[in-house]
C-alpha cells in the first residue's frame, strides 16, 4: 500500500469572558486534504466550530457545556457532538476537567485538540499568556 497524504490547516481560538463567572471558548478549524493511494487521487475537506461554557461555581469548580459540529462539503456530512464537562482548577491558570459527550465524532485531523468522540473525557488545561511572562501587567482593583 503506498499513501502519500497532505493536509492543510487553519485553525482559529477565541476566548470571551462576558463575567467574570462566565466564559465562553469558540474554535474553528478547516482542512483540506490530498491522498493519493496507490496512484489513486482524492482530495476531501472538514470544517470543525466547537463552543464551550464555563460557569465559575466557585473559585475552585466549574461546570461547563462543550458542543460542536463537523462539516464537509465534499462529503455532505454533518456530525454533532454535545455534551457536560466538570472542572477543578489545581492552580491559577491550571485547570483539570471530566466530561462526557452524549454523542460525538472523530476527525483524525481536526479533533485531535478537542474533546470530540463519544464518551467520557479528561481535560488538561494550561492558561499560558502575556502575564505570565511578565510582558503585560494584570490591573489591580
């Protein structure tokens, strides 16, 4: 079997904290993939949108809805994912989660970053911006 496959990215974060208990993380991402399988050519695509929202219970737990939809225009498909997530943050900026997503879907491209596949989750996560190299100073109250 000889596979040459090539796949191009582009991948986009946005976080929005509309209070300071809320906050919102939307992700896309798009592909376009070339294969060529012994000799054989094939040329796909995948858009992912993912929204998650965070809920600050207290200043250690959260609790959060993840959902998410996978396109392709090639393929005309669609696939959905939705589903619970409960955090506990370890230490500022470090954030450990458990989540189950009632129905989901993998891309071996795009949903390698999130959380996507039916079934029960956990989440590492690091907060790393500008204020933790010292770049930018946080505003004191």
């Amino acid at each position: 079997m000889d596979l040459n496959r090539q796949v191009h990215m582009l991948i986009f974060d946005l976080n929005y904290q509309p209070h300071p208990d809320w906050q919102i993380t939307a992700h896309y991402g798009a592909k376009l993939l070339f294969e060529n399988l012994n000799g054989n050519d094939g040329m796909s695509d995948g858009h992912l949108i993912a929204l998650r929202g965070i809920y600050d219970i207290n200043p250690k737990w959260d609790v959060g809805l993840v959902g998410s939809v996978l396109l392709s225009a090639k393929a005309s498909s669609v696939h959905f994912g939705l589903g619970p997530e409960v955090g506990y943050r370890l230490h500022d900026n470090l954030r450990l989660a458990l989540g189950y997503n009632l129905f989901g879907f993998r891309d071996r491209d795009l949903s390698s970053e999130e959380y996507t596949d039916h079934g029960i989750y956990v989440s590492f996560r690091f907060k790393f911006d500008e204020t933790i190299m010292g770049l930018r100073r946080e505003a004191k109250p």
